[in-house]
C-alpha cells in the first residue's frame, strides 16, 4: 500500500479513499499526467492550490471564454475527488495523483444549464484530448426526445473516451423545476454506453437519495465527501460526488492500460467491483461499489456477458421534462447529397433562427416561439430532411 501526505487524508476526512481500497490501488500504480479526465460541470477554482498545477486548457460554455472558472463551487469540489494534487503536504488526495484536468464549464453561478451546452462540452472535451468525461450533472428527457445527447456520447465514445455520470438525486422524490418527481431516469446517465453512478455511505449503504432504476452500473462513495471548493475545502454529499471517484478510477485503469477501449475500462470496473445488496447487478448498487485495487490487479480479465445484456435493458420511461423556453435542438440527416440551401429553405419555411451550431454533431439550435416548442417539433418532424427535433432540455448539478 501507498499513503499519502495530505493532512485530510492523514486526519481521516476521506474515509472514501480508504473504502473503494485506494492505499493499495496506488501500490500498483499512482496514475499518469498521460490522462486528461473533462470535468463537465459549473468550472473550476483554476487558482485552487490543490488543482492548479494539474489544470489544462478548457473552455467556458456559459460565458463563452477560454476561462472556465468556477462561480458555483460544484465543479471544483468534484475535480478534487477525482485528481487533486497528491502527497503534496497540502489539502485533499485524489483518486488519480497524476491524472490532469480539463475545466469544462456548462453550467452557471446557480448550477444550472442547458443540455446544448453539455453535448457541445462533451465535443469539445473528445475534441481536446479528454479520454474521460465526468458528468456530475444530468436533467429530464423523454425517452425519445434524448438523440441529441446520446449523439454526444455516441461522438466522445468513437473518440475512445469513456463518459461517467452521475445517476441523480431523487431516489426519494425531489422537486426539479416545480415538479415533483419519484426516481426518474436522468441525462446523460440514462443513455447507452455511459457508466451510471449511484451513491452509497461510509456503511455501504446506498445513501437515501440515490437513484435506483436501470442507469446504474457502478456506485461510488456519496455521502460527507470532503474535497476542494473555491478558495478551500469542505464537504458535499450526491451522486455527483460518487461520479468522480468513478472517473478517477477510470483515469488510473488506463493508466496502466494506455490501449484500453472504453469497454474493457467499463468491464475492469463492473467485474472488480465489490458486490452489494441482491448477488449481481441490482438496481441499488448496480454491479457493486467499486474497487480500486482489484480493478488495478484484474483489469479486464474476466469479461461479463452481463454488461451488454444490462445495458440493452435500458429502456427510460417518457415523463414532462424542464426545457428551455423557445429553443430546440434539431438535427439534419447525415446526406452528403443535401444541400445547404434545403436546410436554409426548412429553417426559412419555419421562421427559425440560428442560436448556434455544434459541428461535429451536426447539432443546431434554433428558437422558436415560446409556447410553440411542441407544435414547432412535430412539425420539423415532418420534414424529410430532419433526422430529429426535441427540447433543449435543462441540467442542474447533482448535488
């Protein structure tokens, strides 16, 4: 085993660490600077003493800068988990020691956002290197009204990079923009080939507000997670915190294994973790609470036939969903023989306007009217040019 220095460490303040076995973990190996793990989330502190060294270049979706810093406070405390500066004397351990991170900032000074942002963040990290992206984010879709964002994953999944989020908070109800809701299935942790994150407690339990349903592969500590904010340290608790302790065990698994496929990391995860609740994968803890150093040690050895089997059975159930007023996100079909003029005719035919293009998606976002979104998407529908149409749906961090 390996210990570090950091007095949060020492003085027992990250009882995770110790929990998904990190001090062996790190006996077998501490982690690359080789890895970039996108911390897609509200931005971060890029003048924390604990993250700044390890910080490479992002971009700010909100504000439209290349100075993704973090005015929420959430993105900061979840690049800690998963990378802080480590055996540094100072502050927290994170799960990679040399794993880098790449600010990517969606989400605003509420911790809010729009899911055109996420899917554009989650380009622009595939785009830039990231060979992981934690998202410790997620909002409502309906089932077939979620291509956009799982068009995003599909395009960072080609990249070979492996996408982490987290689960959600309402495993005993909540309230999401006015509306209650009882453990719905949130985006992107819903979609197919995104390793979903519940959370579970220092007992192993699962922590009361965890999600429960089909988007849950893996859990993570959850619960009382000290790590770094702006300015400091402190402690949080959600499914966004047990996402980076996913990621950063992703981070240190290709780490030692630079050629892995997105896949082979996901069944180093699944097969190696600690099993909990009914034997196998159950919807509380999925295929168990992870395990650093038996992944480490085991890597993708044994592969499940289960992982395909599960992930095929993720079928989310269709709910009203929170979306931006007036915008849509709309997607023409992949046919190198249309041309740019037919699009500009469909938009002109509809009076839409351009907000903004997602280029390698092929993704744009258009407004519309406000209260006329539905009526707007049924009749793009019609169109023979468009692949599809839907909300721009609203994301919150979830903590």
């Amino acid at each position: 085993p390996l210990y570090p220095n950091d007095p949060a460490y020492e003085g027992e303040d990250q009882w995770g660490l110790n929990k998904i076995e990190g001090p062996k973990a790190w006996g077998i190996i501490t982690g690359s600077n080789q890895v970039i793990v996108a911390v897609i989330d509200s931005g971060v502190d890029l003048d924390h003493p604990d993250l700044q060294d390890k910080i490479v270049a992002g971009w700010d979706f909100v504000n439209n800068d290349d100075q993704p810093d973090d005015d929420f406070g959430h993105g900061t405390h979840v690049a800690g988990i998963a990378a802080a500066a480590t055996d540094n004397d100072l502050g927290i351990a994170g799960v990679s020691w040399g794993a880098r991170i790449m600010p990517v900032k969606v989400l605003n000074s509420s911790g809010s956002g729009y899911m055109s942002d996420v899917i554009a963040g989650m380009e622009y990290a595939a785009d830039h290197g990231a060979q992981v992206l934690n998202l410790s984010l997620g909002g409502l879709a309906t089932s077939s009204e979620a291509q956009a964002i799982q068009d995003a994953v599909d395009y960072a999944r080609n990249k070979s990079a492996v996408v982490v989020a987290a689960v959600g908070n309402c495993g005993s109800g909540c309230t999401i923009g006015g509306t209650y809701y009882y453990n719905p299935d949130m985006y992107p942790a819903s979609c197919q080939n995104v390793i979903g994150v519940a959370a579970t407690t220092s007992t192993d339990d699962r922590a009361s507000f965890s999600e429960h349903n089909t988007s849950v592969d893996v859990s993570a500590p959850g619960t009382s997670i000290y790590s770094t904010v702006p300015g400091g340290y402190n402690y949080k608790q959600g499914t966004s915190m047990a996402t980076p302790f996913v990621s950063g065990l992703a981070a240190l698994i290709l780490s030692k294994w630079p050629d892995y496929t997105p896949l082979q990391v996901e069944t180093a995860l699944f097969n190696n973790a600690d099993d909990l609740g009914d034997a196998g994968w159950d919807e509380y803890f999925g295929h168990g609470r992870i395990n650093a150093y038996l992944s480490l040690f085991y890597g993708a050895e044994a592969a499940s036939s289960s992982l395909e089997a599960q992930a095929a059975s993720q079928s989310p159930p269709t709910l009203d969903a929170p979306f931006a007023p007036g915008e849509l996100l709309v997607k023409f079909k992949d046919d190198p023989t249309i041309t740019s003029a037919e699009v500009a005719s469909v938009l002109e035919r509809h009076a839409l306007q351009v907000s903004e293009i997602i280029p390698g998606l092929g993704i744009t976002r258009v407004t519309v009217p406000v209260g006329r979104e539905q009526e707007m998407i049924a009749a793009l529908r019609q169109e023979p040019l468009v692949e599809y149409a839907e909300p721009n749906y609203l994301v919150w961090a979830l903590e």
